[in-house]
C-alpha cells in the first residue's frame, strides 16, 4: 500500500495518489510506504499521527519516502512512542 501525505494534511493512496483513502481497520502483514514529499516543512505531527496509526493497526513495516533518512528515523520513532497499544505481538 501506498500513502501520499500532502500538504494541509490530505491523505491519498495509490500510484497516482489521487483518490482520498480510508484505512482499513486491519494492516496485519501489510508493508506501508508513506510519501512525504509533500509536507510542508515543520509539519511533521501530521505525518507522525499518521506513522502511529498505521503501527496500530499492524502494518509489519513501513517505507518513508521524500524525506532524510535522520528525519524518517526520528518520526518513526516518535510514532513508535505515541502509537496507541495494537494488542499484536512487535
């Protein structure tokens, strides 16, 4: 699965990015990337609210793109701490 993170904080999904997306309740197994070339600089609650639901909801890994590789560790990590707790095994 693919997510585009936009600026103002829309979400969108797929290769071209262009239909708005629900998530599915359930993201057992499933590798994520999220595209963050996007986001305006400094907006990275967004993108870390978002890091932390996917975590909730069982993604088995995710691909941050569009930005460094410092800043991808450091939402990641962010969103580690603040995801809410999935009932799945890490």
């Amino acid at each position: 699965m693919k997510l585009r993170l936009g600026a103002g904080g829309t979400l969108r999904y797929g290769a071209g990015g262009t239909t708005d997306l629900d998530l599915p309740g359930d993201l057992t197994g499933q590798v994520v990337t999220v595209d963050l070339r996007h986001v305006d600089p400094g907006s990275d609650a967004g993108a870390t609210a978002l890091l932390s639901e996917l975590i909730a909801r069982g993604a088995a890994r995710l691909v941050i793109s569009g930005t460094d590789t410092a800043s991808a560790r450091a939402l990641l990590a962010s969103a580690q701490h603040d995801a809410p707790p999935s009932g799945l095994a890490a």
